[in-house]
C-alpha cells in the first residue's frame, strides 16, 4: 500500500533540488554565506504561515520550548548551515549535478558513523554499499581522466570533493538532531510538531548566521535584502521542502526516508541540464549512479 510518508520524501526532494539550483545562480551576487543565510531567513515567514495553519487546523496549543528542545534545534540548524555552506562551496568547483552527488554520500556517512559510535554492525550488504559510493565518487573526481593510482589519490582531495563530504557529514548530523527534536514536543499529529521544529531551527538559524554576516560579511548582508524576489523564492522553497523532510523523518525511519529521497538525483540532473544549462557527460551519469546506488545498498542491508 502506497504511504503518506512517501509523498512526502518525493514533494521535498523536489522542493529541495529546485531550491538548490536556485541558490547556484545566487552565488554569483552572493556568497557562500549570503547564499545559505537567504534560505533560513527568507523561510521564516513561511515556517509561520504553516505553523499557524497547523495548529489552527489541530486546534491545538503551540509547545512550550524545552531548553534541551532548544538545543537540538539549534545544533541541527548549525549542523545544517555547514552543510549547505560547504555544499554551495562544491558547486563552484565542479558543476551543480556533481556539487549535489558528493553530498549523497550523506547516508553511508551516517552508517559508519552510527558503527563506530553507537557500536551498531555492518551487514555485509552495507559494506558492498559503501564501497560502491566511493567508486561513484573516485568517478565523478576524476571526470574520465583514468583510474591510475596517484590520480585517484589526486580527486580523492580535491576541494570539490571534500567540500562534497564535508557537507553529507554534515547534513547526516543534523538529521539526527533534528528528528531528536521533533519527537521530543509535546502534542498530538506528526505534522503540526515537524513545521513547529522547522520554525525553531529556521529562526535560530537566522540568527547565528546573520549575526556572522553582520560582523564579518556586512555588505553581503545588505546584498541579501537587494536580491529579494530570488532570495525569497529561495526561502519560500527551502521551507516547503524542509517541512516535507521533517514530516518525512517523523513518520517513518530516517534510513527510509534517505532512500525514497535519492529520486532528488533525477531531479538534479534534469534541473541541471534543462535550467542551469549545463552539459551532463556519460562519466558523470555513471558516477551518479555510482553513489545513489552505493547509498541504496547501504540503507537495504541496515
């Protein structure tokens, strides 16, 4: 039977990769900063509107804000500004389709992690699944230049990809954070309590980055207001999406939800070729492939 839970992931991969494409061409008026600041400020104002149709909706009371609530909130939402941070930096190296596909290697980040922190065992499926993710990304590194040892070596460190894997670390963190956060409200309906979280993290995001931008980056601050129209189309995406994947995370398991969303990559290569423009190589499909493959495998044998 057809569940909820998977609408969901579809609607947000799709808010996301439309969101993402729109801050790539931001970054030629921004920076990385500025770029990722426009998505949780300009949010905001949607994260209300939804919050109050919600609760209205439920008729409910909103939450009281819990300091360990607070804090979740606040460590996903930085988890999250380095992500994003670092994912924009990606694209400026390689195009916006492999920028996106080092970030995927966010789930088999997390299952490493969970191994040597929570002591969790890898099937010998994940293993596969891993090693799959990182030929994809020795791949897409190398760009059809060949597989020769000290190449290899050479795209393994290259600032695109390590941009790349420092954002899926990044991002996998936050997750965790965040769905920590959303359980942890009180109150009746999943829905209601996700928005109520995205809100949270969105205004507490704001505010630590627009308190760096304003003591280190004042004059892209100011750009931030001057690219309304697209910062707040950007915004307004970015809070349709989050909401999507937070309700998304509260269904149903995150390694779930990480699977279902990998249809974000058929999204990214048809906004890339069809609206940046850009021009996708065989090599670059295979690698793609590669690690959405690599990530599928791991998710099935957790």
């Amino acid at each position: 039977m057809f569940e909820f839970w998977v609408l969901i992931t579809f609607t947000a991969a799709l808010f996301q990769t439309w969101r993402t494409a729109l801050q790539q061409r931001l970054r030629a008026e921004l920076s990385v900063n500025a770029a990722g600041f426009v998505r949780y400020f300009y949010g905001v104002p949607i994260g209300i509107l939804l919050v109050t149709l919600a609760y209205l909706y439920t008729a409910q009371e909103l939450p009281s804000l819990s300091p360990r609530f607070l804090a979740m909130s606040a460590a996903g939402g930085l988890m999250q500004i380095f992500g994003t941070s670092l994912l924009i930096m990606a694209f400026g190296y390689r195009n916006f389709a492999v920028g996106t596909a080092y970030s995927k290697t966010e789930a088999a980040q997390g299952a490493v992690v969970a191994w040597i922190i929570l002591d969790e065992v890898l099937t010998p499926l994940s293993i596969s699944g891993i090693a799959v993710g990182v030929v994809g990304v020795l791949v897409l590194s190398l760009g059809g230049r060949g597989l020769k040892p000290r190449e290899i070596i050479t795209a393994t460190f290259q600032p695109a990809a390590l941009c790349g894997l420092g954002a899926g670390f990044f991002f996998a963190n936050a997750t965790v954070f965040i769905k920590d956060a959303i359980l942890m409200l009180p109150g009746q309906g999943i829905i209601p309590r996700a928005l109520f979280t995205l809100l949270v993290t969105n205004t507490l995001q704001s505010v630590m980055l627009g308190a760096w931008l304003a003591a280190r980056e004042r004059d892209q601050l100011l750009a931030c207001f001057r690219t309304w129209r697209t910062s707040a189309l950007v915004g307004t995406l970015s809070s349709l999406g989050s909401g999507c994947w937070f309700t998304g995370f509260a269904m149903a398991p995150v390694a779930l939800v990480r699977a279902v969303g990998q249809v974000e990559m058929i999204f990214t290569l048809a906004f890339s070729r069809f609206y940046l423009k850009e021009s996708i190589r065989t090599i670059d499909v295979a690698g793609l492939l590669l690690i959405v493959g690599g990530v599928l495998l791991v998710l099935a044998g957790r």
